[in-house]
C-alpha cells in the first residue's frame, strides 16, 4: 500500500473561552421506590437495562446462524503469507464476492503452516492484520486528538494510493470479524461506530475527537452571545488545504449569515457534522459500503454504538483490584471515605456489563491498555482514573472524558449511591445539541 505524499490536509477554527467540559446526564429525576434503608448494597432489584445487551447479543448471532452466515457450504479461503500479511488479505478479501462473504466457512492458511483452522489460525489473522490495517502508520487513520489509542479515519487518507479499495477492504475486515466472532487489536472513536450505524452525530460526540474544539462550541451553546457581533463568526469556516487557506461555507451565502442567539443551534449542529466529515466522508463511505457488503445492516442497527464498540473491541474481564489501585481522589475523598467505600461496593455488585458501561461513561472508551488500570491515557498523555467529590446529593454522577474523572456526588446512603450510579451509566445520553 502507497503512503500519502501529498501535503498534509489541516483544518483549524477560532477557539474561544475555555469551559471544562463535562457529560451531564439529562434526566435526573429519581428512581421509583425507596431503597431498604438498613442495608449497605441496596437489595431490591437494579433498574432493568433500557436494552439488554447480552440478550440483544445472542439474539443477533443467532440471526446470523439462522440466516446462514458463515456457515458454508463453501469456504472463505484465504492463504496468507506472514511476510504480506495486509496485501495478501486485501487481495483475497477484495476478490472474494458477497455470497462468499456472507456465507463462506472461514479458513485461514497460514502459507508453509500445515494444520487445519479450528478457530486458532483465523484468530490470530484478525488480531495481526488489525494491528497493522488500522495502525496510523499506513496513513488510512490516524490517533484522535485525545489519546494514542483510539484511532479515527484520517483526512490525510485521501492522498494514500486506491484508498476507496483500502477502506472498502478495512469495511470488510470488520464485518468478517462481526460475523465469526473474532476480536480486533484496535479501538476506534464513538463517532466511528455512529458512523458505522449511519447514526446522527451530537455536539458530544467532538469531546474525544478534539477537546479544545468541543469546548469553544460548547461555550456558544451554553452562553447568550445576542447579536453575535462580539464574536464575529459567519456560517463559514477556514481551512488550509495543501498550503493555500480557502473558506468553506456550511450553507449556501454562510460567509454573508452572522451567528447570533437564533441561529446558533443551527450554526452548532453543521460545525459539528462538517467537524466529524471534514475530509474523510468519503473514505467513510467506502468504509460503511465494505462492512455492509459483509453482513445486513438491518442485523446490525439492534446495536447503539457503545454496543457495537463492545461487540468489536471485545467485553473484557474487568480486575477490580487493578481497577481500585489505580485509581486517584479529589475534593475530599479518600480511600477510606465512606461514599468511596459504598462505591467500590457497587462496582463489585455490578456485571461485568455494568463495568464496561461505566468505563465508557467516564473514559469514552471500553478499552483497558495491556499493561491494565496504570497506563490508562488521557488528553495529555497517561492519567489515572480519578473519582472526585461535587455536586448536591441530589445529582446524578457526571464524567470528564478527557480527563478520566468521575464527578460523584456525597450521596447519604449506598442506596442512593447504587440508583444514581446504575441510573447515569445504564439510562441516560450525554449532552446532544439542545
């Protein structure tokens, strides 16, 4: 595969007061029913799942199995060398039609390897190719602006030779792997799954792509700029595209439109998608096309996409232990602070699941690093998960993405805790554009 040689595509915008930003659930009305008041870990039943995912889970692959995906009775053969592991699978993949695709029985050959593929082979397929499709180095995509573990598809894409076939390829690999229940070795940003989904984007979902962006857009939304003469924007953006600047209006005359109190919701929501499509909606396309040429999208859209992120980037066991060590305070609490200890008391009664959930809601993402809990990465490089002490108790807990802290209010009792808790992680949304 070529590498990009062109000059690089880069977008900048006006950036304006800073505001920490913090996902705020919306609702926070109680839960119904007065939790057991002598008890430390409420005993009555959680709150159910708005979607059980576990159920939804089995439920898909057993559609997958009834509807004959990957269950033959022709093979999907692919003979790999490990020397041009990417163009040998791009070419077996890419030459492969849709019937293949979608029923073919999976086997990976190993060139010179004798063996049968009873599931190792392929296994280790999608883990190495993975690390290497989806490695920035390629030019195909690139870490998000946050961290240097969750990946994106990068502007700069455009300029790598055939790279509509690439995406459509990178497509592919990740509807085989749906389909044969096949981990991946890379993590992908929450805008990528939407994307995946053909799901609306929200201004939210900017925190774990650009978190100083994110922040100048949340300060228009949160604050009355009246007339919008003191910050003289126009539906209009800046972009400097091989060396020469060049305006891009987000609608037609927008150079000509002020941004003002009554159109600012308008202004917010084309920033954000021309933000998340700048220079790659097309590679995106391509993507979506490949995956769906895979399995049926309407198999697929049961999922959200934390689900789908759970789905590709696997459910890991989640070490507790690990967890608590590495995890810092604020504001007053303490390892032995009586809410901390309720806390931890809650996470051991929570599901795996539930775990998962939590990690996503305070650090944008499933993924926990190899090395475990200590090398957990934030904005600025490695930062602890944090639990710091704010709010009333009446509050719902709120999380900062980009800094992997969990704003917890000094809830009186376990209970309170355990509702709160389960409530803001398992039944709510972050901030969309209001």
């Amino acid at each position: 595969m070529g590498f990009f040689s062109k000059a690089a595509y880069i977008i900048f915008a006006v950036l304006f007061e800073q505001e920490i930003m913090s996902y705020v659930p919306v609702d926070e009305r109680s839960p119904q029913g007065s939790p057991t008041p002598n008890s430390r870990i409420p005993q009555r039943a959680p709150p159910p799942f708005r979607r059980d995912f576990e159920a939804k889970l089995r439920a898909f692959y057993r559609k997958l199995e009834s509807k004959g995906y990957g269950q033959g009775p022709h093979k999907l053969k692919l003979h790999i060398r490990r020397s041009h592991l990417l163009e040998d699978a791009f070419r077996r993949i890419m030459s492969a039609n849709k019937k293949d695709l979608q029923r073919g029985r999976l086997a990976v050959l190993w060139d010179t390897e004798e063996g049968l593929d009873y599931g190792g082979p392929s296994r280790e397929f999608f883990f190495l190719l993975s690390r290497e499709l989806f490695n920035p180095y390629y030019g195909l995509f690139e870490y998000s602006a946050n961290d240097t573990y969750t990946v994106q598809v990068s502007p700069l894409s455009a300029f790598v030779d055939n790279c509509h076939d690439w995406f459509r390829f990178s497509g592919r690999v990740l509807g085989l792997a749906l389909v044969h229940q096949y981990l991946l070795d890379a993590f992908f940003t929450r805008p990528f799954y939407k994307a995946l989904l053909r799901l609306p984007v929200a201004l939210s979902d900017l925190e774990s792509l650009d978190n100083e962006f994110h922040q100048s857009l949340q300060w228009i939304r949160d604050n009355d700029i009246g007339s919008g003469a003191a910050l003289g924007l126009t539906f209009c953006v800046t972009e400097e595209l091989l060396g020469r600047v060049v305006e891009r209006e987000l609608k037609p005359g927008g150079k000509n439109i002020t941004v003002n109190e009554k159109n600012k919701k308008e202004y917010l929501e084309r920033m954000v998608k021309w933000r998340l499509e700048r220079g790659v909606q097309e590679q995106t396309e391509s993507l979506v096309r490949g995956f769906y040429e895979v399995v049926d999208s309407r198999l697929v859209s049961v999922f959200d996409a934390r689900e789908l992120e759970l789905v590709i980037a696997g459910t890991a066991e989640i070490d507790i232990n690990d967890w608590r060590m590495n995890t810092e305070y604020r504001s007053g609490y303490h390892d032995n602070h009586q809410v901390i200890i309720w806390f931890w008391q809650v996470i051991e009664k929570f599901t795996n699941e539930q775990r998962l959930r939590l990690l996503q809601f305070v650090t944008g993402t499933s993924s926990i690093p190899y090395e475990g809990f200590s090398a957990l990465r934030g904005s600025t490089g490695p930062r602890r998960f944090c639990v710091e002490k704010w709010g009333k108790p009446n509050a719902l807990p709120r999380a900062h993405t980009c800094f992997n802290r969990l704003d917890l209010p000094p809830y009186p009792t376990a209970e309170i805790l355990y509702e709160k808790l389960t409530l803001a992680v398992e039944e709510t949304n972050t901030f969309g554009i209001e």
